[in-house]
C-alpha cells in the first residue's frame, strides 16, 4: 500500500475519531457532554492536559533515568483546520492519550497491550528523528493543515512542524514518523470500541 493512501487512511480515521468521541460517551473518554454544547474556554481541560508532559520530568512520569540522549515521550499535534487541534501524547513506557481543542479525547491507552506497544514503539522512532529538529523551550501548537512533532529526551525538547499535505504526497521526511503515530490513533480508537 502507497504511503499516500496509508497518510489518507489515517487522516480519517483522525476525522472519525473526533466524530466519534464528540457523539459518544465513555468513562474514559473526555466529552463534550452533548454536540450541541460548546465548552468555555475556562472550562476546557485541552491545555491544561497537553501542558502536563512538557512541565513533567521522566522521573516525575516515573521513567529512570539515563545517561544516554533518549525520548522518553512523544508529541505529535495535528492542526485540524480552522481553531481545531488533535493532540497524540505518547511515552515509553506504553502510555498514550488523545486530546481534543474540542474539549473531548481518550485517556487510558496504556491499559490495551496493542495501543501500549504501538506508543512504545512511535516513542522508539524517536530516536532517529530528534537530532533532526531544534531544540525548544516553547510548546505552540501548529498551523492549520500542518502536523507539528515534539520529542522529549532527558537532556532537552525538540520540535519540528510539517504540512501535512507535504505528507500526503510523500514529499516529506516526516511521512513515516507521521505514519507510526496513526498507528497510535487507531489503538486509541479501538480501545474506546471494546468498551
């Protein structure tokens, strides 16, 4: 299968993740209560959630430490369009949690061995990927159609930010990184279906 349509693939899988979790409720999924209701900005926890694993250390999260430049965490933010934002956030030791600007999300990925072996795994393509970026103090989100990546190392924060239709059309080295943490997005997905 072409990575195009794998990227597409993915991209509506993301498209009806959002529809679900906005149209479902879930004990461990974050709601919206109801389609119709906006949440108010005070009210909403989409910051407040994505900021908590830029101010953690590993050891907070409790990861031991290394000597070695390792990531430790991985986050991929994917500018929806318009005001929207998906937030993937995985760690290494198997945890992964998708947050919405919306207000909704899933929580709880790491008790699903499939969706705990796939965080693992996007946060291990890390290694190859985070000398490529530049280092950051500052976490903004991407622009509209784009997909911004932070990786978490123990000695610093890097960051890089793609369109994604560069992706899409397989002209970009982001493309199989992108890729992993779809893969992501589908175990987060499918925990919600087995519930």
């Amino acid at each position: 299968m072409k990575m195009t349509y794998v990227i597409i693939f993915g991209l509506v899988i993301v498209g009806g993740l959002i529809y679900y979790l906005t149209t479902r409720k879930n004990p461990e999924t974050i709601d919206n209560q109801s389609t119709q209701q906006t949440i108010k900005p005070e009210d909403n926890p989409y910051l407040g959630l994505r900021g908590q694993i830029f101010e953690a250390t590993p050891e907070q999260i409790g990861l031991t430490s290394t000597t070695d430049e390792k990531p430790y965490a991985i986050v991929m933010d994917m500018g929806m369009g318009g005001d929207g934002t998906a937030t993937l956030v995985s760690i290494v030791d198997g945890n992964a949690s998708m947050y919405l600007s919306s207000g909704g999300g899933i929580i709880g990925g790491y008790g699903h061995e499939n969706c705990r072996k796939a965080a693992i795994d996007f946060v291990n393509m890390g290694q190859n990927y985070f000398t490529k970026m530049v280092p950051v103090d500052s976490f903004p989100l991407p622009k509209a159609d784009n997909v911004r990546f932070y990786i978490l190392t123990n000695k610093g924060k890097y960051s890089i930010e793609e369109e994604i239709e560069k992706i899409e059309n397989d002209k970009s080295d982001w493309g199989q990184l992108f890729y992993e943490g779809n893969k992501v997005i589908t175990e987060l997905r499918l925990t919600t279906e087995q519930k």
